[in-house]
C-alpha cells in the first residue's frame, strides 16, 4: 500500500506544496513544529533515509538546501535545523524547521496549531521565494 507522502506526492491527499522536481517533493508539515516546518521527500517510496544510494541522498540534500534558502527567507528565524526521525511515516523525508533557538527543535514541545489561511500564507511566503 502506497505510502500517506507517496498519496500526496501523486495528488490523492491535500497539502501545502513548497516545490518539487522530478525526483523529490517538499511540502508544510500537518503539525508544524514551528512555522514554516518542512518536510522533504523522495518521490520514490524509501522507508529509511539512509537506505537512499549516495548519489540520491545527495541530490535530494541539494534539493533541501533550495527549499531551505527559500524558508530561510520567508520566516523569520537564525537558522533551518534540520532533523531526520521517520519513527511515524515509513517514507525517508527530512524535517527543514526554522528556529531561534535551540529549543525549538523539540518535537516534544507544545506543536503550533495553524488555521487553513495561515497555511497559505507561510506556503505563499516561502514559495515567492524561489
Ligand atoms: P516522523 O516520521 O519524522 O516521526 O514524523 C512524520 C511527520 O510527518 C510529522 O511531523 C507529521 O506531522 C507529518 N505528517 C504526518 N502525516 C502528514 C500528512 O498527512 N500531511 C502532512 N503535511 N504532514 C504529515
């Protein structure tokens, strides 16, 4: 059975598109740690990050670090931190989160509840910034 990300990479499930290209998809995390929180995917259906051949795990690096310049900009914040954890969806993505500080990349905090209109608008920031 197709992965939840391979159903919104193909179209089947909604989400807040950031960008993609032949072989990787970036979208708004569902329960952002902070605003503007990322995921990066490949489109191929990868369960673990690191099973990924060196020449893809790189591409989709560089793929991430476009879409990280991009939040870098749109979001106020010091820095992207960038996490992989995949403990809840069986396809590789990597978590590009801006953050002030260290704390901030704690997915055991308090997650910011964002309504469908401030979706957009971080989605529409960031997306501007390509
Ligand atoms: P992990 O597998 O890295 O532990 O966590 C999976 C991440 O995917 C979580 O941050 C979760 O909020 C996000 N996520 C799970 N399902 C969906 C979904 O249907 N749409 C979006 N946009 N994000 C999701």
């Amino acid at each position: 059975m197709a992965t939840i990300f391979s159903r919104i990479i193909n179209g089947e499930i909604p989400c807040y598109k950031i960008a993609e290209n032949d072989k990787f998809f970036a979208f708004l995390d569902i329960n952002p740690v902070s605003k503007g929180h990322t995921l990066v995917v490949p489109k191929k259906e990868v369960n673990y990050i690191f099973t990924l051949g060196d020449e893809e795990l790189g591409e989709m690096m560089v793929f991430a670090k476009k879409v990280a310049a991009a939040i870098e900009k749109a979001m106020p914040c010091k820095r992207i931190g960038v996490a992989v954890i995949g403990l809840e969806v069986p396809h590789a993505h990597i978590h590009l989160i801006p953050i002030v500080e260290e704390g901030d990349m704690d997915f055991k905090k308090e997650h910011v509840h964002l309504t469908n209109d401030e979706f957009l608008d971080i989605q529409k920031r960031i997306v501007e910034q390509f």
